[in-house]
C-alpha cells in the first residue's frame, strides 16, 4: 500500500514537471509566432530593449532583410522625391548589410560590392507616413555575371497594416541602373 502511494506521487510529479515544460515550451512558440505576425511593430521584448535600435520586420518582406534599419545606411539625409517622375517613388534611406570597414576600408568607398551584398532601399511614398516601397540588390555570384552578378527585385503594398508584394524584377531595374555602371550599378555611394 505505501509502494503504491509512493508510485502514485511520483507519477503524478513526473506528469506535473512535464506539464510545466511543455507549456513554458509552447508559450515560447507562441510568442514567436506573435512577433513573427506582429509585422511592422517593433518587438517589445527585453532583449530589443537592451539593444539601441529596435528590430523593424516588414510583413511579406524575404527573411535576409529582417533588421535591415541596423544595417549601414549609405546616406546621411533621407534621399528627396526626384522631381517630375521619381523611379522609386518617396522619400528614401538606402541601408547595405556591411560594415564601413567592408566597403571603404581606407576611408573611400570600393567598388564592386562583395559577394552577398545585399543593397535595400525603402520609400515612404508622399505624404504617407509608413514604408510603401522596398527595392532590394542582391549581389550572389553567378546569377547574372553580364551585370555584375546583381539581382533586383521590389515590393509594394498600399496601406500600413497589409503585407508586402513583388512588384517587378530584372531587366526593367538593371536596364536604368546600368547608368551606374562604373559604381556597380548602385546609385547612392556611402557618404
Ligand atoms: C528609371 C530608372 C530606375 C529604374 C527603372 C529602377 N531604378 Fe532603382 N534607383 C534609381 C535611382 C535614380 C536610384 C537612386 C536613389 C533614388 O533617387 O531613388 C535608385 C536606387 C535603387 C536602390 C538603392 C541603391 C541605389 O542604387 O542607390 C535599389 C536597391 C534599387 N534602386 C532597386 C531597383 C529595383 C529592384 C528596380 C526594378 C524593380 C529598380 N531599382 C528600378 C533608378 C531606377
């Protein structure tokens, strides 16, 4: 009789204690899934707290570019609407997932990019105050060495609280920023 309260009780601490980690295990998850559906809003948790810049996710954006506001930002002032038809229509910060180092190690900017970089640019389009526009260069060796390897594709959404989707991609993009060519094709240079 006392074997079999003995067995009883410590079945019941063995369900207990697997109770207890299996919930803290799936509220984790939860959480997780929260912050990865919690799109645009910053991630409130005490590790962003610690870190000087919260981590920005767009919806509908590919996962590499996650954070991409920590990234170095090529220009110092936000890049003004190009008046009488703006390619990329808005006000614009162009961010690269480099180092100062990596790309201007003696102070000035070298050219080309190295492989695996990847260039982004956001635009908050007129007179809205959330990010319409994301246009990404992606350097990856081999995928299209007649442009320096470069692969060019943009996103688009129309309202703050939907996600993102592809726009165009390819030739229609290389075609004008081959004017750059001698830059590797990128037009904002590191100021
Ligand atoms: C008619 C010319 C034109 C076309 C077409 C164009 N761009 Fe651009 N792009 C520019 C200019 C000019 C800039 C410089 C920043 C600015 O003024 O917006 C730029 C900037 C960028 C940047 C930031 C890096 C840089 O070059 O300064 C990215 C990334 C980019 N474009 C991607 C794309 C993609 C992807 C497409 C195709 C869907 C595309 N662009 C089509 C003219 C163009």
């Amino acid at each position: 009789m006392r074997t079999q309260t003995r067995n009883l009780l410590s079945n019941l601490t063995i369900t207990l204690i697997t109770c207890l980690l299996f919930t803290s295990c799936a509220e984790k998850q939860l959480e997780e899934i929260i912050e990865q559906q919690d799109g645009e809003k910053t991630m409130d948790t005490a590790e962003s707290v610690q870190t000087a810049e919260p981590v920005v996710v767009l919806p509908g954006l590919p996962a590499d570019v996650a954070g991409y506001t920590q990234w170095l930002k090529l220009n110092t002032e936000p890049i003004p609407l190009v008046a009488g038809g703006d390619p990329h229509n808005g006000t614009k910060n162009v961010y690269v997932n480099k180092t100062r180092e990596d790309i201007a190690s003696n102070g000035e900017q070298q050219f080309p990019y190295p492989d695996g970089s990847i260039v982004i640019k956001e635009a908050y389009r007129p007179g809205k105050d959330y990010v319409g526009l994301i246009a990404i260069m992606r350097k990856k060796a081999g995928v299209d060495p007649d442009h320096n390897d470069w692969e060019f594709i943009e996103y688009t959404r129309n309202a703050a609280d939907t996600e993102f989707g592809v726009i165009a991609e390819g030739r229609i993009c290389w075609g004008c920023h081959a004017r750059v060519e001698d830059i590797d094709y990128v037009f904002t240079e590191l100021e």
